[in-house]
C-alpha cells in the first residue's frame, strides 16, 4: 500500500536519526562530559550535532511522515501527494545528513550547513503546499477544529525554526569561527525549537487523542487558547533578548494546558489501552509532570544557574522526559496501525523502555544539576549509568516499532 509504504519510509529514518547520530552521539558527549568534568570542554558542534539529529531527523520525520500519510488517505490525489511525499522524504533526510556530517566531521562545513538548511526548508515548503491543498469535505477555515488551530500554530513554529536555521546557518558560513552556533544564538534557538514548535504540536495531537485514549473529561478551551497566547508571548520574549521573564511565561503556559485537558483530573472514562500495555495512561501523564518540571527548572536556571547544569536539566527533562515519553507512549499506540494496520508488537516492550526512559531521564536530569552546579561531586559517576540507560530505553523503543510496523 503506497501511504503505508511512505509512512514506513518516514518512520525507518526517523528512527535510524535517533539511535546513531542522536543517541549514540549524545551518549559519547555525555561520557566526554563526565571524564572531563566539564561541559565546556567538550566539542559545541557535537553537542548541536546530537540535538539537531534529535530534534529534526527523530521528531521532525516522524511528524512528515504522518502528516503526508493523513493526507494521502484521501482519495482525491493521493497519488500527487504520494509524490511530494517521497520528495520530501529524500530532501529532508539529506538536509538532516549534511548537517551532521558538517558538525561532526567539519568537514566543508561553510558550504554544508547552508546546504543542509536550505534542503530542509524545501522540504518543509513542499509539505505545506500538500497540506494547505487539502481541505476535508465540508470543513471551512471557519469551521477548523481547536486541536487543529493548535497543531497550525505549531507548523508556523516549525517554519519559523527552520528559517531561524537557515539564516545562523549562512551567517555562521560567512564569518563563524566553527560549525557550532555561538552560545547565545543557540540558547534562543533551543527555546524556539522547544516551545515554539515541539510543545504546541504535542499539545494540539493531546487535545484530539488524549480525551479518548485515556478518557479524559472535556476540555477546557478557553483555558488552553489563553495557555498556548502566554507560551507564544514566552518564545516572543526570549527571541527579544528577555529570556528570565519568558521562563514564567513557559511555567504558566505548561500548567494552563496541563489543567486545560484535564491530564491530572480522574479519568471520566474507561481509558482505551487495547494494543499497548495497560500502564499507558501513567506514563502519558509522567510525561506532562516532566513538562512542568522543565519549565520550572527553567524559571529556576534564569535566577541561579553559573555553569549551566539547570538549563541542561531543564531542556533534558523536557526533550527526554516529555516529548521523548510522549512519542514513545503514543507513537506506540497509533504507528502500528497507521503503517500496517496492526497492534504494537509487544506491550511489554513497551512499559520497559517508558520505564527505562523515565528512570534514565530521573538519574540524568538530577545528576546534572549536582555535578554541573558543583554540589556533589560523584554526581558526575551517574551520568553515564543514566546515558547508558536511556540509550538502551532508545533501542528497544526502535526494535519494538520496527517490528510493528513492518510485519504484515
């Protein structure tokens, strides 16, 4: 089947991104980290490496290839979609390659990040043209579900990264001194990234699923329009040079949509748990605990951070503990049965990798504020274990998926 074979495509390489050039990658730095006792000591074109690999290659597939599989479920033409798919898939997933070797390897780099960036946009540009083609049967712009103004407020985001990128990337290959993005512009990149385009698309794809994966009770919609105008006044904030005021913004926004879906209300429902294992709900709820956890070690790193420890924790528990959690709890519920009409092939899999990840991500997100801010010194011991840990959560995560979605 042509969307399912699209799909796979997507998912293979996002998960491919995840355990070599992210995971593999984040783990060596991490190691150098601990030996060396020093995060500045190890190379910033490594560590943006890993992240870019993360974030973009990871994530940024996995939300392509569902997005083009949604559309090419239509009738009326899906075999042009299917095209622009493939398109995008193979722009994108050079873009994504180019940039790691430009910060792994510095090899070229002047003329590989550029490249790497303008790939992506294209790619991007070209998934937006077969998006905003598409409109359901009798729906008008008027009649645009909450959820999916959320998730259209997360795809301006992720444009807007991807033109952020393009634009350090030319100025970088002008007249930067190395692959890696000076401190500053990475620090408000990151803040782009997270809260501008990665929490908006997890929150609008909450709003639509997790009422009825977990029989939550009706949403709040005023509370979460106000939630998401306080978030985009945050990212607004940061990118204007006002990074400690946005950090309160993030913590407001963060528990507005927390309490707008209800995640931490009693279940009005049974919840649907058929397919993947019965802790679901449990660990879809973690999630949204390490997303107020992050915000309010953001708060706290803007006050009394010196060596970077708490910004670390907090973008740790954010990209780990939420969106990884996220991913690895829904992503094994809906992707079997998008790419192969199946169920996820072993839900005890699946509580041992969210609990790997939890445990992981717990061990790395305490550790670093200890060792980094220099309050106990065998913090620095764990951060390997907690790596190690999260590393294996990563793998078994894809072979799991990977089965799923390949067998017949």
């Amino acid at each position: 089947m042509p969307t399912a074979r699209v799909l796979r495509a997507y998912i293979t390489t996002g998960l491919l991104f995840m355990l070599v050039p992210g995971t593999f990658l984040g783990v060596v730095n991490l190691l150098q980290v601990s030996s060396r006792e020093s995060v500045g000591l190890v190379s910033s074109a490594w560590l943006q490496a890993h992240g870019h690999a993360q974030v973009f290659g990871w994530i940024g597939s996995f939300i392509l290839g569902i997005g083009f599989y949604s559309l090419t479920q239509q009738h009326a033409g899906a075999p042009v979609r299917t095209r622009a798919a493939w398109t995008c898939w193979a722009l994108w997933t050079l873009g994504v390659s180019l940039r790691w070797i430009a910060n792994v390897y510095d090899w070229q780099w002047r003329a590989l990040l550029p490249l790497s960036a303008a790939l992506e946009l294209v790619a991007f540009l070209i998934f937006v043209s077969s998006v905003a083609g598409h409109r359901p049967t009798g729906e008008t712009s008027r009649g645009l579900d909450l959820w999916i103004r959320v998730v259209i407020s997360a795809v301006i985001g992720f444009g807007a990264t991807l033109i952020v990128n393009l634009v350090t990337s030319v100025m970088l290959a002008w007249q930067g001194e190395s692959a890696a993005l000076p401190h500053l512009v990475d620090q408000r990149f990151l803040v782009l990234i997270a809260w501008g385009f990665l929490a908006p698309f997890i929150w609008g794809f909450s709003t639509k699923w997790l009422p009825v994966f977990l029989g939550l009770a009706p949403l709040r919609p005023a509370w979460l329009v106000s939630a998401m105008a306080i978030n985009v006044l945050g990212v607004l904030l940061t990118m204007a040079g006002l990074g400690g005021p946005a950090t309160w913004c993030f913590v407001a926004g963060a528990v507005g949509v927390a309490f707008a879906i209800r995640i931490f209300e009693p279940a009005a429902l049974m919840p649907k748990t058929r397919g993947v294992h019965a802790a679901f709900p449990v660990f879809v709820r973690i999630a949204y605990v390490w997303l107020v956890i992050a915000a309010a070690l953001g708060a706290a790193a803007a006050r009394w951070d010196v060596s970077g420890g708490i910004w670390g924790a907090s973008r740790h528990a954010f990209t780990v503990g939420f969106v990884s959690v996220m991913v690895f709890s829904i992503g094994q519920r809906v992707l079997p049965a998008f790419a192969s009409a199946g169920l996820l092939w072993s839900p005890r899999l699946m509580a041992w990798t969210l609990t790997l990840l939890v445990a992981g991500c717990t061990l790395r997100v305490s550790s670093e504020i200890l060792a980094y801010q220099h309050y106990a010194m065998w913090a620095w011991s764990v951060l390997p274990v907690s790596a190690i840990v999260e590393m294996t959560a990563f793998t078994v995560f894809a072979a799991n998926l990977l089965v799923s979605v390949y067998r017949s």
